[in-house]
C-alpha cells in the first residue's frame, strides 16, 4: 500500500508468476480499501492475463515504471481519512523502530 501524488490510497500486489496470479483468490478484497489498484510484474509476466481496469507496474531489480495508471475509484472520505491515519501510524513506528534499537512494538502498549 502506497500514497499517490495527491494522496490517493494505491495498492499494489506483487505477482512472481502465471501461477502466482491464477492461485490469489483474494486480490478483489483489497479494491474496496483503496483509490487505485496496481499490478506490479516483470517484464516476462503474462500481461494478459491481468483484469482490465487495473493499473500496471513492470518491475525489475533495479527500478519500475507504470505502464498503465490504475482508473480512480475513489475511497468514501470518512474511509479514507482512517486508513491514512493508520498508514501513517504505523509507518512512523516502523521508523522509529529502524532508528531506535531498543524500541520495539510492545513498547507502544
């Protein structure tokens, strides 16, 4: 999960392989929790395979580029704001985290 340019909730899910993708069954679970929805693959990965009306990422060790933006299908507001708080929440523990040896996650309780 991810933040667009202008603050939109991206999801992006990774798929190794054919059947990587045709084994998830859960992937259409994720499209009511955010504004766009990405595939993220390398470039020997059948894209035809993917639905339409989702975003496409060709990616490799080095770097990614969009191939195709996801279509916006915007969040409610109140959704949003709660999954951003939570987003950012625990993206700042993670840091704090990284930068504090000595903390851990149940110091936060």
């Amino acid at each position: 999960m991810g933040l667009g340019p202008k603050g939109e909730l991206w999801v992006v899910e990774c798929k190794s392989s054919r059947a990587d993708f045709q084994t998830d069954q859960k992937w259409q679970g994720y499209l009511d929790w955010c504004d766009r929805y990405f595939w993220a693959v390398d470039d020997a990965f059948p894209t035809d395979l993917l639905p339409a009306g989702t975003g496409l990422v060709i990616a490799d060790a080095y770097g990614a580029e969009i191939i195709r933006m996801a279509p916006e299908d915007k969040l409610a507001a109140a959704r949003r704001k709660v999954l951003i708080q939570k987003f950012a929440q625990h993206a700042a523990r993670r840091w704090h985290v990284a930068r504090d040896p000595g903390f851990t996650q149940a110091d936060l309780s």
